[in-house]
C-alpha cells in the first residue's frame, strides 16, 4: 500500500511492529483499498458489508439467547464509520424477521465507546419495560475509511490497527442469562474534541487518534472508574475483573497502570487485539465474550474510550 512512498513508510513502520496485532479482518479484498475511493464507493461498501454483518450478527446472538426474531421488541445499533438513511437497522430488518412494530434506535457518534455505551442503553430500555427483549447490534467497518492519500500521521496510525467487526446481544429482564448488567455511567472531559474523531474530507472521513490517547488514559481514568463506580455505590476494591477495550497495545499498558493492575493482567484484551485488531465499538465485546467464556470471577467492569473525549462504563455481575 505504501508502494512509491518509501520514505514515509519507513519514518512510520515501527507503528505496525509497535501494534502486535498478527491478524485482522477485512470486509473487502485487500485491491481495492489500493485504489483511490471517493464517498461514494466508500458508502456503498459501508451499507453492503455493513447490512451482512448485521444480520450474520444478529442471528448468532437471537439463536444463543434461544430467543426469536418476533419476539425482540427493540433494537439499538451502534456504528460510526458510516452513514446510511434508512439505518442499517430499517435495511435488515424485514429479512431477520423482526416485526414492523419493533422500536428502532440507531446510534452515532460513540466511536470505541459505542460497545459500553449501546449496551447500556439497550439495558436501560429493557430494565424500563419488564418483559421486553432489545436485540443490540455494533458493526464496524474501520477499514473502509484507511486513506493512503494522507501523510497525517494518524492516518498510519489507522492503517496499522484497524479492523472490521461485528457483536451482538439480546438483554431483557425475563430468562436466565449468561450474565447481569447491574450498572452504567459516563464520563466526558471538557475541551478534549480534538483527542479521537473523524474529519469530513472530500475523499472520505478522516481520522482524529492524537498521541496523547495512552498518556492521557494513564493520568485520567482510575479517578473516572471511581466516579462511574461511585455513582453505581460500588468502590474499585467490589470489581473482580475489569473487561476493557483495547484500543492499542499502548493503551492497554496504559490501563493497567492507571488501574494499578498487575502486568499482563488483561490477558483477554491483548489476545483479541492480536487476532482482530482495535475494532472500534465491537472490541470490548470480544472481549468479555471471551471472559463470559472462561467465566465471570465476580463483578466485572466494563470500559471503553471514545470521541468526546469519553470514558463509559457498565456493571455486569455472573
């Protein structure tokens, strides 16, 4: 990809030896990222990939849950690395078999956080109407907003831990599940806009990942766990695990640190960025897949970072 354009790609390489990721998941041939893309060819590619990986996801959670498409009475989709009106959601929905009576709530914006976040609001929803099932579904595809016509740093950056991804879950108050979300909460810091975002720029979006991210996740989040933690009337010393989105290797060191968190402690979080890369809002949900898996030691707090610049949490409990 950086074919012709040797001498940056040699002030950068070390970002791709940095990332220990040895796999990532794509949702075009890797051609036709080689070629200029305008909005258009991006965004159709956005709703197509998109679309099928709704459903794929979908499917697999209803059937995991035992729970039928008719059966859900809302849906919460997350995604911001593309658009599409009619949302995703509208496009998939007759398909999937969901009823024409099912609310819709499509979110955008939430960038890394929209796993935390997403899931949290489908709770709220679920826990405001007993009985009721709400299907949550995060797709996205990082991959198709890579520009190689950019020398912005950033860009690299984005090139080099990105990935495309899809999780989904269905949350109701009725039936056992294969855990509880107890809790949630925010927090965003003024005067940090310029931290994580996109850019609209004629070829496609643009992407904001400043340098600062680890530095400032070391300083900022132990005091923004508390807060979360407190509003929830929970301390630090109630969370058995914490279940964070790894949004790059140096973040990951980051939050340990902050956390006081033994190193290597975030064993889970380090194998998925491995595997799938920094999928934007879907990671942190690989994440505690793979933590439901090996099982839950206790309480367990959710954490992801996003544009805002935001940190959300959530509690979940065996």
């Amino acid at each position: 990809m950086f074919k012709g354009r040797l001498a940056l790609f040699d002030r950068l390489s070390g970002v791709f030896d940095n990332a220990l990721i040895d796999e990532r998941q794509i949702v075009a041939p890797v051609d036709w990222y080689l070629q200029p893309r305008g909005w258009k060819e991006r965004t159709d590619l956005y709703t197509a990939a998109t679309e099928a990986l709704f459903e794929q996801a979908a499917r697999k959670a209803l059937e995991a849950a035992h729970v039928s498409a008719d059966a859900i009475d809302g849906v919460v989709f997350v995604s911001t690395t593309g658009i599409s009106t009619p949302s995703i959601d509208a496009r998939v929905s007759p398909r999937l078999g969901l009823r024409p009576d099912c609310r819709r709530i499509p979110l955008f914006g939430l960038g890394c956080a929209g796993g935390i976040s997403g899931l949290a609001t489908a709770a709220r929803l679920a826990a405001a109407d007993p009985g009721s099932h709400w299907l949550f579904v995060t797709v996205e595809t990082c991959s198709i907003s890579i520009r190689l016509d950019s020398d912005d740093p950033a860009a690299i950056v984005a090139t080099a831990i990105f990935g495309d991804g899809a999780a989904a879950a269905v949350i109701s108050t009725d039936g056992e599940g294969l855990a509880t979300i107890t809790g949630a909460g925010e927090k965003m810091w003024p005067d940090t806009l310029g931290i994580m975002g996109w850019r609209v720029e004629d070829p496609g979006l643009a992407v904001i990942f400043d340098r600062a991210i680890p530095p400032f996740v070391e300083a900022e989040l132990a005091e923004a766990v508390d807060g979360i933690l407190a509003a929830n009337g929970r301390g630090r010393a109630d969370i058995a695990r914490f279940c964070c989105h790894p949004g790059g290797a140096k973040v990951v060191d980051a939050i340990e640190t902050a956390l006081s968190l033994d190193e290597g402690t975030l064993d889970l979080e380090r194998q998925v960025l491995a595997d799938h890369g920094n999928m934007s809002a879907p990671t942190v949900l690989f994440v505690l897949e793979q933590l439901l898996a090996r099982g839950l030691p206790g309480t367990v707090m959710a954490t992801a970072f996003g544009p805002g610049f935001t940190c959300a949490g959530l509690l979940i409990e065996p």
